[in-house]
C-alpha cells in the first residue's frame, strides 16, 4: 500500500463519518429518511472495509511506502 493510497483510506473515511454526522441532525421527510437509512448501511459496510484495510496494512507491518513519481 502506497503512502497516498493509505492516505486516500484515511481521508475517505473521515468524509463518511462526517456525512454521517450532518445527517444525524437533520430532520428529514419519510422518503428522505428512508434513503438515508439505506445510505446508513452502506456507509457502514464501507467503514468496515476501509478499518479492515489500514488494520491490514498496519497490522502485517506494512508501513504505507512513498511513491515516487518521475518528472
């Protein structure tokens, strides 16, 4: 896993957490609420596949390696 790659997880998964949180607090319609809760377990499944990931790489000692790119 690449430095970038490794970073791309990170910052993915910040971005669901944080949807989530926006989507906590609002007072949505039935049709909305109904979407949101389809929305909330698939937000759900990709948080575990992305824990499942970094756990993979930190947890085989694979530190996420730079990627150097030519000019």
């Amino acid at each position: 896993m690449t430095a970038e790659n490794f970073v791309d997880l990170i910052e993915e998964m910040v971005d669901v957490k944080l949807q989530q949180h926006v989507e906590s607090h609002m007072k949505p319609t039935p049709e909305i609420a109904a979407i949101l809760a389809e929305k909330k377990m698939t937000d759900g499944r990709r948080l575990k596949q992305i824990r499942a990931e970094l756990i993979r790489a930190l947890g085989e000692g694979e530190a996420p390696t730079r990627q150097l790119q030519s000019a």
